[in-house]
C-alpha cells in the first residue's frame, strides 16, 4: 500500500507521541477520521476529561484537591486547609544550562522550566513583573477550590458582577444562574470575566476577603513580584514575574479540577435566567492550542488587556519531561502562539540524557 507523505505537523506530533512517558501515553487520544487528510491528534493533562471533574467537584465529602504523580517537579501541599500551608515551588539550577533550549522569541517575558530538574532551560526579562490579565484567573480558581465550598450550589450573576476596572466583552447576562462548578469552568475555559466575579463575590466574607486571600495565597508560594487587584485580571494593577508565575502553575498542577477545566476544549452551558429564558451558551476554549489538541498541555490559561499584551501560561509533557511555560507580553496572538509553538516544538527535539 503506498504510504502519504506526513505533513510537518504530523512529524512533529509523532515526535511527542514518541518521546511521552507511560503516564501521558494511558491519556493519549488519537482523532482520526475517514478523511485521508485527517492528521493525528494528541491530548494530555485532562482535555477529555470534564465528566470526571464534575465527579470530583460534585461529590460533597470529596476534597477538589488532589496530588497528582504527574511529573510536575517537586511542587507540594500538606494541608491546604492550614493557615500554615508549606508549599515548595521553588525551582533550582542556574540560566545557562547546557540544556538551554537554542531558541528566541519575541514576547516581552518568558520562562520555561524543566519541572522534573528545577532547571530553568529558557529565560527572557523572567524576573520584571509585568501585567498578567486573565491569566489571573489560575489564582481565583485556586482561592475558590480551597475555601472547600460547595460546588452544586447555584449563583446568579448580579449587574456589579459586570463591572470592572475595564470594559470587557461577555455573552452572560445579569441573572444567569450556573452553579459553582460551572462558573469556574466558565472562568478556567472561556474566560468570562463575569463568572470570576461571581465567584469572588460569593466567597465566605465577601469580595474583598476574596482579594486578602489571592495576595496571602501568592506569598504562600513565594510569589515576591505579584500583586492582585481583582479576580478577573481585569485590573491592570494585576502583576507577576514570569519566574513567579511559574510559581503559581505548579501549585496549580495539584488541583484535578483546575488541570482538567483549564484544558477543556469546549462545553455547552444549560443557563438558566428567570427574566431573559433559559438558553445553551457554546463555549470554546480561548487557547487555539488546546482546541487543535496538537500538543500535550496538561493546564492552560491565556489573558489579555493593552496593558499586558497577549499572555499564556501551560504545563507540558514532552520527551517524557515535564516543563512549564509562561509567555507574557506578546504584541498580537500570532506572536504569543508562534513562541509557543517555538517553545514546544524545541522541547520535542531538546537532549533528554
């Protein structure tokens, strides 16, 4: 039988196919079709898996946190639910690696470090602290998931939930109803900034606890250079290194719900609102990279205001090696997604021994 000559993206997706560990390869999918141009298609980290996420989230007596063997370097919690919480998310090893990946990029700040060594293997203006948009939302969702609420309980969307320190586009409306589950999903996924500020609003003490919170979470995990103003990222005041916002994805890498939610590639939300109807609300998820499924990327977030620029955060397995990847500053999402594809693709073909 003749064989078709592979595209590129398809040589680059068996690289990784390869190079993936047993962990990540129990989670591979391939979505075929019967279309000879179909190519190969990969997930990891939970894409495909939401309904075991809402198990979590729905069971009451289950704890939303979990740690994971998930190869995410030496990031650890003991008792999230101590106001002595000891996380260790620090990561070793010095910039100039003979692992360094031979790559540039044109976002204003990146980081990129071997999860598995500590090492940082790529670096550019990684410690100034720069606006972070919605990438904020990772820090909302932990917040969220441990103050150990309940997540079937229903929250409807007030007109304050609407307003911010910028005008921002949303398809909800003031009194939609979802619970708590689904605006975090909401928020991880699409964005919405409503939801997150539903989310903060309805937190034991109200809004403002809910800021007190993100700030002592983010010194928690040693996060020197962050500040939080508001749940959404909206607030331009909402800064971090990317050094330290590698900080806060691998903590985030020992929630389940928060890995699978933020790699959900879409989901059809039933809202329910008792002055407007009820209506399905199709949702997307804002990385184009978890919606093509090309890449393994186990948590995702992407953000955007003038201030910050086109921002990403991910955690990836490649070469059976974890890293994260933090791209702050991009002047347009073709800059943001060509360095992470960069990224990625130096990551496939990076030495390993």
């Amino acid at each position: 039988m003749r064989q078709l000559p592979l595209t590129k993206q398809q040589l680059i997706a068996a690289m990784i196919s390869l190079s993936l560990g047993s962990a990540a390869q129990a989670a591979l999918t391939i979505n075929g079709s019967t279309d000879t141009g179909s190519s190969a298609r990969m997930s990891w980290g939970g894409a495909d898996s939401l309904s075991e996420a809402r198990n979590i989230m729905y069971k009451s007596n289950s704890s939303t946190i979990t740690k994971t063997d998930n190869g995410s370097g030496v990031t650890n919690a003991n008792s999230f639910a101590s106001s002595t919480n000891s996380y260790n998310t620090t990561y070793s090893g010095k910039f100039g690696s003979s692992d360094m990946l031979p790559i540039s990029t044109d976002s204003r700040s990146v980081a990129v470090i071997d999860a598995e060594t500590g090492e940082s293997i790529y670096e550019k203006n990684a410690d100034a602290a720069r606006p972070m948009a919605s990438i904020t939302k990772i820090m909302t969702a932990m917040v969220v998931l441990d103050a150990g609420l309940d997540m079937r309980e229903e929250i409807t969307l007030d007109a304050e939930d609407f307003v911010g320190p910028k005008r921002a586009s949303s398809r909800l409306k003031a009194g939609d109803r979802l619970n708590r589950a689904e605006m975090l999903l909401m928020a991880l996924m699409k964005s919405e900034n409503p939801a997150a500020k539903s989310l903060a609003r309805n937190y034991p003490g109200g809004y403002s606890a809910f800021i007190r919170a993100m700030n002592r979470k983010a010194q928690d995990l040693g996060m020197t250079t962050a500040f939080f103003g508001d749940p959404t990222g909206l607030d331009k005041r909402n800064v971090a290194s990317s050094k330290d916002l590698v900080k806060m994805v691998r903590a985030a890498g020992n929630y389940d719900v928060i890995r699978r939610f933020s790699t959900t590639k879409s989901y059809d939300f039933f809202v329910s609102n008792y002055s407007s109807g009820n209506r399905t609300y199709k949702a997307n998820n804002t990385s184009s990279l978890v919606r093509d499924g090309s890449y393994p990327i186990g948590i995702s977030k992407t953000g955007f205001i003038n201030e910050a620029g086109r921002c990403v955060v991910m955690e990836t397995r490649v070469n059976n090696r974890p890293a994260i990847i933090v791209i702050l500053g991009a002047n347009s999402s073709a800059t943001r997604w060509g360095d992470a594809k960069n990224i990625l693709n130096s990551l496939a073909t990076r030495r390993t021994v």
